[in-house]
C-alpha cells in the first residue's frame, strides 16, 4: 500500500427523500452551459467500494429507466469496477470524487482540488462507474424540466444499487452493505466539472440510507443536450450521497436532527485526524522500527476506541483473549461484518502488531508468531508491513462508521 497520501497531508424542485435542488448561477455554471451545447445526452452514476472486491472488470446488461411518475427508457447498462476515469472534452480524465457525510461550508479556496480528501485512494479505493445508453438516442422527450430530471436520477440510482447489490451476491463483501438502516449526506447540484464530477453546494439533506444499501458514497448525474418536444435542452444536475453512518439516538426530529450533524461533525474531525499514522510513516521513514510500530498500534486502538463510543458498545476487556479476538467480539457486538474473514491476512497482521508493540520498550522488539511457532523479531519491513496493516483498518473502520 502506498503511504504517499499520507505524507501529502502534510505538504427549485425537492424530490422525495432527498435534498432540494438549488440553482446556482454563479461563474462556474454559466461558463459551462455553452459547452453544454457540444455534449452529446449522458446518464452515469458512480458508488465507492472501501477496499478491492468486485466481481469483475466490465459488465453490459439491458435495463430500464422508470420514474415514480411513468416515465420509462429502455437502454443498456455498462458497469465497470476498479478506478475507471470519468471521461471530458478534450482528452480530460479524472478520478470521481465524493462527498464526506458533513454539510459542505462555503470558503475560499484556491482550487477545486482543496476540496478533495488527500486519502481518496486509501479510504474508498476501488468503485463501480455505471452509464446508462439509451435504445433510442434520438428520441424526444415530453419535457427536460429540473422535476424530470430529479426524477431519472433517482431512477439511475435505485436501478445502479440494485444491480451492484445482486452483482454482489456470491461475493464475501458483506461489509461493503447496510447490515441496519443509517444516514447520508445527501445534496443535487447543476455544477459538474469538466469530467463530470460534481461540485459541492452548501445545500443539502440528511436521509435515511436503508439495509442492503452500498455503504459507500457516490453521486448519479445527467449531462449535455437532451432533444425535448420543444426543441434542445441542455441539462446538468447530479444527485450525491455521502457514506452511511449509524445515527444517534433521539426522542424527537429536532433533536434528531442536531444530533446526526452533530455526529456528522465528529466523523469528519476523525476522518482527517491521522496523526499517529503519520507519526509511524515518519518513523518508518528514518528507520526507527520501534516507533513506528508503536504509533502504528496507538491509531488502531485510538479508531477501535472512538467506534466503540459511537456505536455505544463496551470494548472486551476479558484476561487472556488476544486483541484481535477482542476486535472481532466489538465487531459482532456492533453488527459488522467479521474482519478475519474481510480481511484474514490484515487481521493476522494486526495480531503481530499489538504483540510486537507490548514488546517494542524492551531491548530486542520481536512478537510471537503462532504458525511459525517460535518469536519473530521486528526490522523495518515488519514495520512496514504493520504499518500498513494499521492503515487498512482504521479507514475500513471508517467507512463502516
């Protein structure tokens, strides 16, 4: 896993379940209408995975389009899983971005690019890119309306979740879906970049995500010149959704309400708060192999703290079970998926990770290693190989907020 990320930190119509749409007719929209002109009618929708586990490359399906008001379009799906790249004019790509579960505040910033996470490629590293082709390209539609088009987005987004939730079924991604009902963060915005990614608008919802739905963020958008009754209309909308994550409890909605930003906010402040990563990552770096491990093992018992707390279940504390057998019981108290079997070689990682860090003070830094049966002692490619195993799971951890 490359640890570049983590050094680089350093260096008006509402739709049925989700935000209201706002129409921004600042200098980025309307430098982008006339360009509008030039792109041909495009359906996709992106949803982020939090580690490798698709079922394959490129899949083509027939499908259909239909609306809560009746509106149907036949056409062909094409889903690609891995990091395609959204495709603009003149040869631009770019990586889709996402939305973070806390309400976007507007401020100054030099560049599209700040708005990003410096750890995209870490935390949400993998996603499927789905495009919708019309049967007909040439057909008119009744009316391109903003109703009309909320209306098929949210089409696109039931029907790419349910696809990628049946294309998963014989996968062991348990923990890339739902196991209870949760939040989003949820937003419409006209303002897509040059690939087509969406930008952020200080609007926005939060919804209830619901069992069996992707954890993962993501955004369904429509672009370019779409043919209507009345002639060309150019369209440019998408609908976003951040990560789901387990609300608080509430006795009324407007508590409720205050408290899901509330619990918003803090998973945003954990999010970027990496400290003892990269205080291993600088430790690495100089060869200090006990410090590394030992920082290493701080973040992971500082991320299986804060889950503990938010989730409202007691961390094992029983003498004689193994750390990370006592991550699996938090993870089954909480209703997550079992992290041995996501992940069996990061969890046995973790193991000599925690035994290593007990002995990282004393004079010869080494951890016991029950296949091998004998004591392993640590050099800097064990810490690295910790290391990396501590930034898996914290941000899995994360993304199962």
């Amino acid at each position: 896993m490359s640890l570049g990320p983590l050094r680089s930190m350093q260096s008006g119509a509402r739709a049925r379940g989700f935000a209201p749409v706002v129409r921004q007719r600042g200098s980025i929209l309307t430098s982008w209408e006339s360009g509008m002109q030039t792109l041909p009618f495009q359906f996709y929708a992106v949803q982020f995975f939090s580690r490798s586990c698709s079922p394959g490359d490129v899949v083509t399906t027939a499908a259909r389009l239909t609306t809560d008001a009746g509106l149907t379009l036949e056409g062909r799906l094409t889903i690609q899983f891995g990091a395609p790249l959204l495709d603009g004019p003149g040869d631009i790509q770019a990586r889709p971005r996402y939305a973070p579960p806390e309400r976007y505040q507007e401020r100054a910033a030099n560049s599209v690019d700040e708005l990003q996470d410096p750890y995209a490629e870490i935390r949400w590293p993998e996603y499927a890119l789905a495009r919708f082709f019309l049967d007909d390209p040439e057909r008119a539609f009744a009316s391109l309306e903003v109703t009309v088009q909320c209306d098929l987005l949210k089409a696109l987004h039931t029907l790419v979740s349910k696809q990628v939730t049946d294309m998963f079924q014989n996968q062991p991604a348990a923990d890339q879906f739902l196991p209870n009902k949760a939040y989003r963060f949820s937003y419409w915005t006209p303002v897509l970049d040059s690939a087509g990614n969406p930008l952020p608008v200080a609007a926005g919802d939060y919804i209830h995500a619901l069992t069996r739905e992707p954890i993962g963020p993501g955004f369904a958008a429509l672009r370019g010149t779409g043919r209507t009754d009345a002639g060309p209309e150019s369209c440019s909308l998408a609908l976003v959704w951040s990560q789901s994550f387990t609300g608080p409890s509430a006795t009324d909605a407007g508590e409720e309400a205050i408290q899901i930003a509330k619990r918003a906010h803090e998973l945003q402040q954990r999010f970027s708060a990496k400290e003892d990563l990269k205080r291993a990552d600088e430790c690495l770096l100089k060869g200090d192999v006990r410090g590394c491990i030992t920082a290493a093992q701080i973040a992971v018992e500082s991320a299986v703290r804060f889950y503990c707390n938010l989730w409202g279940v007691r961390f094992p504390s029983l003498p004689g079970i193994d750390y990370h057998q006592r991550i699996e019981r938090l993870l089954k108290r909480a209703g997550r998926a079992s992290y041995q079997v996501v992940d069996p070689a990061t969890a046995r990682a973790l193991e000599h990770l925690y035994r290593a860090s007990l002995k990282a003070h004393e004079g010869d830094c080494y951890y016991r290693d029950d296949q091998l049966r004998r004591n392993v002692s640590c050099d800097r490619s064990h810490a690295g190989e910790f290391l990396d195993a501590a930034i898996r799971f914290t941000f899995w951890l994360d993304a199962q907020a």
